[in-house]
C-alpha cells in the first residue's frame, strides 16, 4: 500500500556528506514514522534513525552529531543528512515507514548504497 523510492546514495570521501531522500506514497502516509536502516556485508541490520511526524528523532549512537533526519510533511518526503562520513558508514541504506494507524505495517525502500572511501 505504501511505495517507498530512495535517492541520493553514492560515493563520499571520509569527512565528506551525502543527503539520502525516501519519497512516500499511498494512502495517509503523513501518519507514518520514516527512517533508514542499514547493513554493511557480512553485518547486522541495524537502525540509523527514525522521525515521527510531528519530528521526534531518534539516532543511533554510532550516527550521532554527525547524521540528521528530517522530514517535509506537504512532500511526504524524509531526509538523511549525513556528515563527517566514516569509511565504517559504508552500507546499503533502506529506507523505512511505519504505518502507526491501523492496521500497523512496516514498509521498506530498495536500498541505497553508501560508499565512503577515498
């Protein structure tokens, strides 16, 4: 019911930023938490963080002070900032909405790869 497309992924060098975007569409998706999780080869998924939509944050410890969420409501769009880019910040990136009216469903974006390497 929700459709999720991802953008902005690609090569950074350490110290460098990229901005990832993650459109939404469908039925009353401005009722939807928004986030991205990512996994590295061989590595756990694991969350980067989540924004509801009166924007509450929530961030990993690995990503804070360095990454920001946000999000534009009218656009149904949600953004990761991410600065000061590590060589360990190299993953897939997913995109992720959590449907919080009934019935509760979680949807996943195809994934976007985040390179940091010089």
């Amino acid at each position: 019911q929700v459709d999720l497309v991802e953008s902005g992924g690609g090569l950074a060098p350490p110290g460098g930023s990229l901005r990832l975007s993650c459109a939404a569409s469908g039925l009353q998706v401005g009722f939807n938490v928004m986030g991205w999780y990512r996994q590295a080869p061989r590595k756990q998924r694991e969350l980067v963080a989540t924004i509801t939509p009166g924007g509450t944050t929530v961030y990993a410890d690995s990503v804070k002070g360095r990454f920001t969420i946000s999000r534009e409501n009218a656009k149904h769009t949600a953004y990761l900032q991410m600065d000061s880019l590590k060589p360990e910040d190299t993953a897939v990136y997913y995109c992720y909405s959590r449907r919080t009216l009934a019935p509760v469903e979680d949807y996943w974006g195809q994934g976007t790869q985040v390179t940091v390497s010089s």
